[in-house]
C-alpha cells in the first residue's frame, strides 16, 4: 500500500476531483479505496492518455484531408472543426 499523502483529506479531495476531470464523469466507487497519491497518478495518466488520444485522432484527420479534392478541402476542414 502507498504511503499516506501529504494535505491528508484535502489532497485526497484534491486527487479525486482530478480523476473526476480526467473521466469526464464521477469515478466508479472502487476508486475511491485508492490513496491519494494513487487517485493522482490514475488522474494523470489518463489525462496524458486522452491528450495522446485526441492528437492521434487530429493528426489521423488531417491526414485523411490529403484523399479529399483539394477544393473541397476547406469546406471539409470547417465540417470537420479542424
């Protein structure tokens, strides 16, 4: 088990409402028997993931661009929020 975190309550407040913005969504109760420090690095490891996420799924997009007529490529790029 890891050692308790310093700012006991208020960081494991702290670490639960970062999980929180890295699901998009309250955590699944068993999380919660994590410690802080755990509740931290799963924060930020999934946010790093989510971040690797959406760069891959741009640069995927922007590379589909290249099959599209080039005339029609602004069009497709305000279409597609790029």
């Amino acid at each position: 088990m890891a050692a308790p975190a310093a700012g006991g309550v208020d960081g494991r407040q702290s670490s639960l409402s970062a999980l929180r913005a890295a699901l998009d969504r309250a955590p699944p109760a068993g999380l919660e028997a994590l410690e802080a420090d755990e509740l931290a690095r799963l924060a930020t490891l999934l946010a790093d993931a989510k971040r690797r996420q959406k760069a891959q799924v741009d640069a995927a997009l922007t590379e589909s661009l290249s099959h599209v007529p080039m005339l029609l490529r602004g069009a497709v790029r305000k279409i597609l929020d790029l």
